[in-house]
C-alpha cells in the first residue's frame, strides 16, 4: 500500500484523518516523541490513548563562537549587517522553536482532536500474549491497560528493557556533564546594551549560540519569551552518586573558569538559581526495540540514548514517531507484530550512525583550537549532511515496509538508503569512541559516504 493509497476521509479541526484501521495504541510518556507518536498515530486511523507518568507537561541554525565570544562562523549568515546577501537562494531548514513551547503546541492539538491522556500514570511493567493477544502496560498504583501494541515513550529507563529482545546494554556514564536551566525571559532582570546580541530582536527566530573552547563548549539558546543554556564539561572526577545535582550560578561560573564571553557569564550570575548538573548516560546500541511477539515498542530514548552533541535526540525521537505510525497503517490490524519489527529494521541503522555522531562532534568542539577555529572562520563547522536533516520517514517506511516486511520474514538482509549516499554501515560502542578520543586518533565516520549540506 502506498502512501496515498489509503483514503483521508474524515477532517477534524483542519487535520485530514486516514480511515480508521481498528489498530489500538497506548503510548507511555509524553515527550515530544510521545506526543507526535500519539498525533501522528490518529492522523493514520489509529485509536490512541497516552499515559504519561508526571501530574502535568513540564515546561536548528547554530552559530559558533570562540569562549571569550568572538564569532567564528554559522550554518547560515548572521542576518544583521548590510554587508549580508539576503536573497542567496539557500533553502531553509525551518523556525527555532524552543522545546517547552514545541510540547505546548503538540498537546494543544492533542487537546483539539480529543486524544485522552491520562495524568500520574507511571508504567512498572509491560507485557504482551505472544499469540495473536494483547500488550499491556501495568502502572505503579496497580492499574492495566491494554492495546494491539504499546508504544513505550518513557525514557531512558523504561520497564520495556525489561521485555524487549536481547539483553539490553546498561546504561554507563561518559564522564562528561551539562549544567542546564532553562526559564521565562521575564525571570531575567535588564542586562544592558552588552547582552543584547545574546537576544533575538522584534520579528526575529530565536537564537542559538554555541561557545567552543578546550575541553568544554556552552550553548546558549534564547527566544522572545524563554532563555535556555547549557554548559557541558568533562568532569575532573565523578562527584555524584547520581544522576545529576543542583548547582548555583556562582558555582557554574566556577566551573568555568576564565575568558569566557562577558555577555554569557553575566547572564548565567542573573540567572534564577534552578540548574541542574546532568551526567551525560548513554546507552550502546542496541538492535532489538521491540518485545518477542512485536505488542510493545520502544521509542526515542527507551530504545537509542543520545548524547547532547548529536543535535539530534528529539529529532529521531520524532522520526519514530512517524515512522511507526506509518508503519502499523500499512500492515493493518493483522500485522501490527510484524510492523513494529519493519520499523525497527527501517531505523535502527540510520539512527546507530546519528548517535555516534555525538563523539564525531564533540571532537570538534571540545577538541578545537580556538586560534585554528578562528582562522579557518567560515570553514569552521560541525557537519549535518543533508542526508540527515532532509529525511522523510513517512514517505521512507510508506516506499519500504512490504520490502523490509518480506526480508524479514525470509531472513534476509534488508539493505537502507536513510544514510548517507555510499555510507557503509558500522556498529559501534561508547567504549570504543572514548577510548579513540583518549588516544587522539581521528574518525573516520564522517569520511564514510557524503555527509555534505547541499
């Protein structure tokens, strides 16, 4: 079945809905990947329930900047001098959205279409009947939902590790940190003419400044109405039992030490004293996202962990959730076993290769000399090939599913294009890309097939 093939018979507050297909899903967690999960799951014709563990919600153009704030270069030009083309016919990737306010929008419109999301409901336990039965998720106060298939959305830390194939690798620390907050615009008091360019002005997207410098680097994300920062680290020693701590701003300045932008280090001392100092986890891949009979999948961090220098976690996050949805509407009711498993063998090498794209860059911008950097100024730049950001995982599964279904059930190898153009799939682990940066010894990852922009 094709794309299309399947009539959109129903519109619901301007939303063109794919007939029905019976198909029941419960998608445990309400992130981003969730919550698109559970639209993108009703817009295929899907019933969808969401549980999400918390009372209520909790509130990609970069710029690189040496530590004492000189610019260095963007992934698009800075738009403030007369100096700058305008019209250079580059295409645009889109808005800057801040990640509070893309959650906000999504659950609004889960709102407007009547999806039910049920408030308080942590998920202990999933299981599923191997023949043709249900999946179920089980919450700590006892109760029992069930569905064809449950979408685990929960994190990291899932009970579905618990269920799905394989022995599933434990979650180890990198020994890197980010001290992170994010708040109100309004919570700033006035900083002064020498913090405006940190600012968008009237009209303007948001803005994302990355600051690089030896061993740290810091990014800087501001809106109209929010300001979010993060500073990231290697830790000396590990001081924490823990995920993570409560800092101060006085004690992240500390951190820091010397030389770094004026502009940043004043926003951080006004800063409202709510950051946390996050150990960076991750998770080796693991191939198997699904349980024994395919009823329970995982989806964004409860399957592939990311590490803040991918830029990239909430978006595969996304590109599952579409991708399975699409997936479970071309198998139907009868296969909905089967269409979590093609999903997985559609994902799991294009996102393998996005997460080691993390050490890729933290090579570059821990690993940078700044004097080098500036020199190089606008060759400087941590490469998104357009294999990456030009993907379409629902026209990618809707062209592949029956393809990848038949693989599957033959034993074959199925053969992905979501990488880039000659790219020669390699696993990997953390352990192996750490000890390459101790050594010094460069990737070749970016080497392996095109990972150009144009």
């Amino acid at each position: 079945m094709g794309l299309h093939e399947a009539d959109a018979t129903v519109e619901r507050n301007g939303v063109e809905r794919y007939a029905p297909t019976r198909i029941n899903v419960v998608i445990c967690g309400a992130g981003v990947g969730g919550l698109l999960a559970a639209l993108e799951c009703y817009r295929k014709g899907h019933s969808v329930t969401v549980l999400e563990r918390e009372p209520k919600i909790s509130t990609t153009v970069i710029s690189y900047y040496s530590y004492h704030g000189e610019f260095i270069n963007s992934a698009m030009p800075e738009w403030r001098g007369s100096d700058v083309e305008a019209n250079s016919g580059l295409g645009t990737v889109g808005q800057i959205i801040t990640r509070p306010n893309h959650a906000e929008v999504m659950l609004a419109q889960i709102r407007q279409l009547g999806i039910p999301i049920v408030w308080g409901k942590k998920v202990v336990k999933y299981g599923e009947a191997l023949k043709d039965g249900p999946a179920f998720a089980e919450t700590e106060d006892g109760e029992r939902f069930e569905a064809d298939v449950i979408i685990a959305a929960d994190g990291v830390h899932s009970a579905s590790r618990e269920i799905v194939k394989g022995n599933v690798p434990p979650v180890q620390r990198t020994g890197y940190y980010a001290a992170r907050t994010g708040f109100p615009r309004s919570d700033l008091p006035d900083l002064g003419p020498e913090c405006q360019h940190l600012f968008p002005r009237d009209g303007e997207a948001g803005i994302n400044r990355v600051y690089i410098g030896k061993s740290s680097h810091h990014v800087v994300s501001t809106s109209k109405d929010y300001v979010a920062w993060v500073i990231n680290s290697k830790a000396k020693k590990d001081h924490s039992e823990g995920t993570s701590t409560n800092l101060t701003p006085e004690d992240v300045i500390a951190v820091m030490g010397d030389g770094w932008d004026p502009a940043v280090l004043k926003l951080i001392r006004h800063s409202p004293a709510s950051i946390v100092n996050w150990s960076l986890n991750f998770r080796n891949p693991h191939r198997h996202w699904t349980s024994p009979g395919g009823r329970v999948v995982q989806l964004g961090d409860a399957a592939h962990t990311f590490l803040p220098t991918s830029g990239n976690g909430a978006v595969q996050a996304m590109e599952d959730a579409i991708s399975i949805a699409e997936c479970l509407q071309q198998g139907g009711k009868e296969n909905v076993g089967w269409s979590t498993r093609v999903h997985n063998v559609l994902r799991y090498q294009r996102v393998t290769t996005i997460q080691r794209t993390a050490f890729v860059n933290q090579d570059d911008l821990d690993g940078v000399d700044v004097k080098e950097a500036l020199g190089r100024g606008p060759h400087f730049k941590v490469r998104w090939g357009r294999w990456m950001w030009s993907h379409l995982p629902e026209q990618y599964a809707a062209d592949h599913y029956w393809d990848a279904l038949t693989a599957i059930q033959t034993g074959k190898t199925f053969e992905n294009t979501n990488s880039p153009p000659g790219h020669v799939f390699e696993d990997f682990t953390m352990e192996q890309e750490l000890k390459r940066q101790k050594l010094k010894v460069p990737s070749g990852l970016k080497k392996n097939g095109d990972w150009t922009i144009e």
